[in-house]
C-alpha cells in the first residue's frame, strides 16, 4: 500500500516495490486510490499511464524484481511523481524515426505532463513528471490527452510528432484522418460509429459552455 507522510508543504505518497509486469495492475489501483483520497481523481488516467511507462521502463531497461520506490506529492499547483530506481543510466527521448517502439514512453510522458525529468540520487536516479492540479478538468485536460494522441499517431503516420508542423490546415487534416482511422475501428470492431460522433458532439458542446 501507499504510505502516506506528514511534510512542511503536506502529504506524500511513497510506495516501495519490485518492478515486475505482474505488479503494474496493482500499482496503477494503487494510484487511482491515492488521487481519489487526495480528491485528484480528474487526474487519475494521465498519472497512472505515466506511472505504467514509468515502471515499465524500470523492468526493460534496468531489470526485473528490482527494488523501485513510487512518490507523489502535491506542491503548489502541480502534483509531482517520481519513480526511483537502482540505475545510474539517464533516460533520453530517441529520435522518432528509430522505430516503432523505440523512445515512445517518454515521448508520450512529455505529451502528457506540464514538465518531466531526471535527476540522480544516492542510489541510483529518478525520473519524475508533474501534472498541473488546476487544469485536472475540462478543456486544458482534454487538451493535453488529445496531443500526446496526436503526437503517438503522427508518429505512426509518417515519423513526424505533430507539432514539427503548427499551421493549422495541417493540424486539421491530421486530426480528420485520425477520427476517420477511428471510426473504421470502431466498425470493425462492431461499433455505431454514426452514435459515438453525436457523443462526442455532445460532449464537446458541453465542456465549451
């Protein structure tokens, strides 16, 4: 479980485990109930996919059952989390062109977060991001989760992140051709593409009001 701890600016969650892809369910349960508890739960699908590249990133790069330590703690404004392991080796953004799989967790980390890094410890390092608690709802969130899509599929695309190109004709089209992919999904996999847009219509006036 996550043990919470008394600080000069308030809590802090700090959950020790092994890095292993069998705990990653848990830890992902184990943040939601932490952001609920905190009264964060608006932010609760950005930081547990970030805690699951995070961690995941442990198990490939530095090894399984290695010892890993989760801490989250709100400052001013933002809500900080780190993941600490026992390697001394600092993570790089790759370039999007060396592959499919190659670098993708800390582009999307970066497509997510209002600021993310790293920093060496006594121990090893720890990679840490922030997420802006004030924009946890509305438009600044959607806002956020629709670029790190964006840039995951201009990368599958045609290797380029989406803002290499800001003029909006561009933008534009690369969202069509996203919601059209989308929609060919959804029918394939048996949807009603026809009802999911009048949602998604419906939803959009509504955050615009």
């Amino acid at each position: 479980m996550c043990g919470d701890e008394a600080t000069a600016d308030g809590l802090r969650c700090v959950l020790t485990f092994e890095a292993e892809p069998v705990g990653l369910l848990l830890l992902r349960r184990t943040v939601r109930d932490q952001l609920a508890e905190w009264g964060m739960l608006a932010l609760s699908d950005e930081v547990q996919l970030a805690v699951t590249e995070l961690a995941s990133n442990v198990i490939k790069h530095v090894g399984e059952g290695v010892p890993t330590a989760l801490v989250m703690e709100p400052r001013e404004g933002v809500l900080r989390v780190e993941v600490h392991d026992t390697s001394h080796a600092v993570p790089a953004v790759r370039d999007p062109q060396c592959g499919d799989e190659c670098g993708r967790g800390l582009h999307l980390l970066a497509g997510m977060s209002a600021n993310w890094g790293s920093a060496q410890t006594a121990t090893g390092k720890a990679v840490w991001c922030e997420f802006a608690i004030g924009g946890a709802d509305g438009r600044c969130l959607r806002v956020r989760r629709a670029m790190s899509v964006m840039e995951n599929y201009r990368l599958a695309a045609d290797g380029r992140p989406p803002l290499a190109v800001s003029r909006l004709p561009v933008l534009e089209e690369s969202a069509t051709e996203l919601i059209a992919d989308l929609l060919h999904w959804l029918s394939a996999e048996g949807g009603d593409p026809d009802a999911v847009l009048d949602r998604a219509q419906m939803h959009f006036e509504a955050d615009a009001a």
